[in-house]
C-alpha cells in the first residue's frame, strides 16, 4: 500500500531534512535537490546503476582486483534485513577472491593492484554495514509510526519521528563518510610509498559521493510519487 511505501521511507526523509538543516547551499546538497526536481525516480536508479559499471569498468582496467560492488537487488535485501551484512560481506569476498590479479612484470604495480583491490572490498563492506544500520533504522521508525494512536498517524507524528531519530541518521552519515575518508587516506599513503599514481584516490572518493548523492535524490523522489 502507498502508505506503507511512505512509512518504509521515513528514514530518507530523517536524512533530507536534516540535509537541509545543517546546510542547504552546499554545493552536494544543492545538486540533490536539482536532481529531484528534474528527474524521475526510474531515471535517477538508472544513473546510480550506469555510475557504478562506469566506475568499475574504468577502474578494473588498470586495476583488476577491484570487484564489482553489490547488485541493486542485493542491496535492498540489506536494507530489508533479508540478507545481513556478514552475507554480503561474505558475497564480496568471494568475488575478490575470484578476481583476475594483475600479473604485470613490475613487481610495484601488481602490489599497487592488490592495495587497490583491498581498500575496494574494505569500501563496499563498509557500505553494506551502513546500509544495514540504516535498514534497522527504517524498521524502527516504521515500529514508532505503526505504534502511534490512529490519531496521530499523519503529518505531525511524522514530523516528531523525524526529530527523533534525525542525529541518529545524520550520526550514521557523518561516521560513513569520515571512515571512507580515512580508508581513501590511507591508501594513498601506501600507493605513494611505492612511487605509484594516486589518481585513483580522487576517482573513487568523486564515485562514492556521487553515488551518495544520488541515492538522496532517488529516495527523496519516491517520496513525492
């Protein structure tokens, strides 16, 4: 039921309104209120789909063990809590350990392979934690808003579960973002000690906030269809 469809997205609206709040001129947040505005759910999870095979097939040609990330499907299982992050965890590695290493004469670039590879499974790892937390979060909001007194089951009630549960979002936001900043730190640290190229640092960090960007905007879209 639609309803139901809005319930399940309380916590995405947690997420834009405290967007708004702690900074509506940012340039990311601005472009995230450009994008719902101009464009459909359906074309924006197209963009999120086509980003991420554009990221990695850029990628994995310099850097074979980079993996592919978790599947659409895969992820929405995550945040429904039908498949758990140790699952997830457990289907990248497979992946990783199924990847094509890169067998290169010059010893530097094959380790500089295997750091990259690593840090990308630590990367999307990471992403499946945060997407589990914010699944137990929805259930939790969804729990409050289903608890509440018929009465009280509109707009208003909705407005005080957002006060409710909105550092929480912004908290799980923040330590996402600083963790992959540090991985991305730390990465290039090794890759400079080995005389390699650290453009990658630079294309990674500009995928993820991409991605990041337009998952806002998308979820933020299914609010208003």
């Amino acid at each position: 039921m639609k309803i139901f469809k809005k319930i399940a997205l309380l916590i995405l609206i947690i997420l834009f309104v405290a967007i708004v709040v702690l900074g509506i001129w940012q340039h990311e947040n601005i472009m995230v209120l450009l994008k719902t505005t101009n464009s459909s759910s359906e074309s924006i999870a197209v963009e999120i789909d086509n980003g991420k095979k554009a990221f990695e097939e850029a990628v994995q040609k310099q850097y074979p063990s980079v993996i592919s990330d978790l599947t659409a499907e895969e992820e929405k299982k995550l945040i429904k809590g039908e498949l758990s992050v140790e699952e997830a965890v457990s289907i990248l590695t497979k992946k990783y350990e199924e990847a094509p290493k890169n067998t290169v004469a010059k010893v530097s670039q094959t380790e500089i392979d295997k750091l990259v590879g690593e840090r990308a499974i630590e990367l999307y790892s990471l992403k499946a934690y945060y997407l589990g937390q914010l699944g137990q979060l929805e259930a939790r909001v969804k729990n409050d808003y289903l608890s509440l007194p018929k009465e009280k089951r509109n707009l208003i009630g909705k407005k005080d579960l957002v006060a409710k549960y909105m550092s929480t979002a912004v908290g799980l936001l923040n330590q996402c973002d600083a963790k992959v900043e540090n991985i991305l730190s730390e990465l290039k640290a090794d890759i400079e000690k080995l005389n390699g190229d650290t453009s990658i640092i630079k294309t990674i960090r500009e995928a993820y906030k991409n991605e990041k960007n337009l998952k806002k905007a998308y979820y933020i879209k299914l609010l208003e269809e």
